[in-house]
C-alpha cells in the first residue's frame, strides 16, 4: 500500500511508534525511525534486519527546527521524498493540578504540541516542492473526554486536534493531507504493567471487550497513509473499542 514512498516516524522506537514503523516497512515504504536517543534508535534498527536496505535512525531535538530540518533533509537526501510524517512522539502525566509544576507542564507542552508544530512545518516545506504528502499525528480518547489527572497531557491532545483541522484546511491547497489518530487504552508497556485487577476494571469498560493492541494503531496509521484515503483530511479518527461513547 505505500510501495516507493518513504516515513519518518517520531517516537518510532516502541510501542504504538514501533508498530507503525512494522506496518510501514511491510507495505513497502522506507522509513525514518525518531527517537530521543541514538541508543534507543540504534536497538530499533537491530531489531529489523530484513528492512536494513529501507530504514535509517535520526533523533533531532524535536523542538529545534533547525535540527529537525537538518535530519529531515538527510532522509530526503537518502530516500529521495518525504511522503508521510507519523508524529507519534509524546509523554503523558497523571499529576494532580495541586502538585503539578510549570516545568513539567511545560515539558509536555514541548513533546506533545510544539513537536508536532516544528516536525509538520519542516515537512510541509519539504512536502509541498514535491508536490503533497501526508501529515499524521498520535492525539487521544482523553483529547475528547479529558481525564481525572494529568491535565498537561489531554491539554496538548485537544491542541493536536485543532492543529490538524486548521493544516488540513491550510496545506488542501498543497496537496498535503493532515489527520490524527485518537488512540483509546492500548497494551503499552505502560498498561502492561497495570496490576491485573485494574487492567481487568479498564478493559471491562470498553464495549468490544479488550484494550487495544499496538497493531490496531499502526492499521489506522496505514489506512490514512495510504491512497485509500485519498479524499480524507482534517480527521480525528478514534480508534477505542467505542470507550467511553
């Protein structure tokens, strides 16, 4: 489905970033794994050996244009093109608002949203000399619903949302598509290591009945990266089980 075109993901060496690395690399794109270290990037790429002729590691500070624009432009000049961006890079808290500090709040501003900013300007620019692209970004089910704690996290979830409409809107002109996923409870390593009784209390309140898998993002991932969304721009698209509607 993505033959000849060529991703950078963000926050690609595990979880749901990794899972939409596989998914990629497995319907034929080349692919750019993001990471915040190079160690991280490096175990990533090991981890891969069919795919070592389609894939390369960057790990640029996210919120430093010149550094994104830099490593962007090394895997346009390897593969050729920059067709899709999964900005998938993030961080979450569950802090209360009577603890929560400015630092911390304003760190997660910076992975969760102005990375999203920085990484979308540099492919955008990249992305409309060539003629279009596809922009896609990790929001949440808490972007819609908010959660009991942690306010800083489901803050930039609804922030990615508004900034994908308004790209969808803006980048139309360039052939650029723009959209998001909105992940509900999904078997991270951070869910993973939920005792079983509390896991078993968050899947019972999911309607189909299980949390999700790594693989039930990155499908969503591929669908919006591919020409099978062709007319599609400017969505949320929740991938939950229905939690919480």
């Amino acid at each position: 489905m993505l033959k000849g075109k060529t991703a950078i993901v963000t926050g690609g060496t595990r979880g749901i970033g990794f899972a939409i690395v596989k998914k990629y690399l497995e319907n034929g794109a080349n692919v750019a794994i993001g990471g915040s270290r190079q160690e991280t990037v490096d175990a990533a790429l090991t981890k891969l050996p069919d795919y070592a002729d389609r894939i390369m590691g960057i790990c640029p500070d996210l919120c430093n244009p010149e550094a994104v624009a830099r490593d962007f432009a090394a895997v346009k000049e390897r593969f050729g093109s920059i067709d899709i961006l999964a900005n998938n890079a993030g961080i979450s808290s569950r802090t209360s608002i009577y603890d929560y500090t400015l630092e911390e709040f304003s760190k997660i501003l910076d992975i969760n949203l102005k990375s999203v900013f920085v990484c979308s300007q540099a492919a955008a620019r990249i992305m409309k000399e060539q003629g279009g692209g596809v922009i896609i970004s990790t929001s949440s089910m808490v972007s819609k619903y908010g959660q009991p704690s942690g306010c800083g996290y489901p803050t930039t979830k609804f922030a990615v949302n508004g900034l994908t409409h308004s790209l969808a809107r803006e980048l139309a002109k360039d052939h650029i598509r723009v959209n998001a996923v909105a992940p509900g409870v999904t078997r991270t390593d951070m869910v993973a290591a939920l005792p079983k009784e509390m896991f078993e209390r968050v899947s019972a309140g999911i309607p189909l009945g299980r949390v999700g898998e790594p693989s039930d993002i990155a499908n969503a991932y591929l669908y919006l990266a591919s020409d099978l969304a062709d007319y599609v721009t400017g969505v949320v698209l929740h991938v939950d089980g229905a939690a919480m509607t």
